[in-house]
C-alpha cells in the first residue's frame, strides 16, 4: 500500500514537471517565432542603386501682387454766378413794379427801390453757377490683385536598384547616389 501511495506521488509529480517543461518549450517557440518574423522582416539585404530621379508636383497658389496706375483726378470748380446786365435789369424791374404796388403812402417810394434791390438780386441768383472740371491731378492708385501661379515643386525619388539580378524600384524621401547601398526587404512566396 505504501509503494501505490509513492507511485501515486511520484506519477502526480512526473506531470507537473511535464506541465512546466511543456509551458516552457511553448513560450520559448512563441518567442522565437516572433523574433523570427523581425528577422525575415529585416533580412539585413542591402541592394544597389542602379538610377535615381526626383519627382515633382504642379501646385497652383494664389500670389497677391500690388499694381499701381497714375490716374488723371478732376480737379471740379465754380463758373459763372452773374446774371447777365439784361437779367439784372428785368429783375430790378420785376422787384420795382411788386414793390410799388405793395408800398403805400411815402414809403411807395422805398418799397419800389427794395423791390428793384431784390429783384436784382434774385436774377443774379437764380443764373447760379455750374460744377464744372478746372483742371486735372495726377495721382497714383494702388490695389491688390490675386493672381494663380503655378509652380513645379519636389516631393520624393523614385529609385532603381538590383540585387542578386533583380531590379526594383520604390519611392523614396532620401536622395540615394548611383552606386550606393539601399536597404530592402526581400520576401519569397510560391504561387
């Protein structure tokens, strides 16, 4: 009964060392699978660059420019502003005759000299003078305009290389010399 109690024992300790030796070997695996697929990823191949170009792209911008004209600005002025001597004489008139009519007595006399007065005055008035161009100002007028440029800009490279008698080509933002070591990736699949 002893000895089944030892081998009881000594079965249940067999497994946990299987166990741990099994979780061990699975987590080693694990590991080194993952390590494996950086390494395939980053074989370490270098290839050569065979030819290299700079690419370009058009870009359309809008390009404030100021442009500036000389301008001839009226110079506007008063003409006129006298009636003439014929209009001046009908108005003194005209003022008179309303200014004897509406005077009584010894200030007849007054209301008539008023009237020619105003009369006068208001035909002189009423010829007014004109708004007219005396004369011209050169100036210099500015204003910003927007015009589109189209400009031809870099972006990347495209680069041509070999190895082991295989040729590529890939974009790239560092601009590699004919001649010079690339790094590259390089994957084998069957079809």
């Amino acid at each position: 009964m002893h000895n089944c109690i030892y081998l009881d024992m000594e079965i249940k300790m067999t497994t946990r060392k299987v166990l741990k030796i099994g979780l061990v070997a699975t987590a080693l695996a694990f590991a080194g699978g993952f390590i494996g697929q950086f390494a395939r990823a980053d074989s370490g191949q270098m290839g050569i660059v065979d030819d290299i170009y700079q690419n370009y792209d058009n870009v359309t911008y809008s390009n404030p420019i100021k442009v500036c004209k000389d301008m001839q600005i009226p110079i506007y002025g008063q003409s006129g502003g006298q009636a003439s001597t014929g209009n001046t004489l009908f108005g003194a008139l005209i003022g008179g005759a309303l200014g004897n009519q509406v005077g009584g007595g010894k200030g007849k006399d007054a209301a008539t000299v008023l009237g020619a007065i105003i009369g006068a005055d208001v035909a002189n008035k009423r010829s007014g003078s004109n708004t007219v161009i005396v004369g011209y100002s050169q100036e210099r007028r500015c204003e910003m305009q927007h015009r589109s440029v189209n400009k031809r800009v870099p972006t990347d490279y495209t680069v041509t290389y070999s190895w082991n008698g295989i040729y590529g080509q890939s974009r790239t933002m560092k601009p590699y010399s004919i001649g010079s070591k690339i790094p590259i990736k390089v994957t084998i699949q069957t079809r």
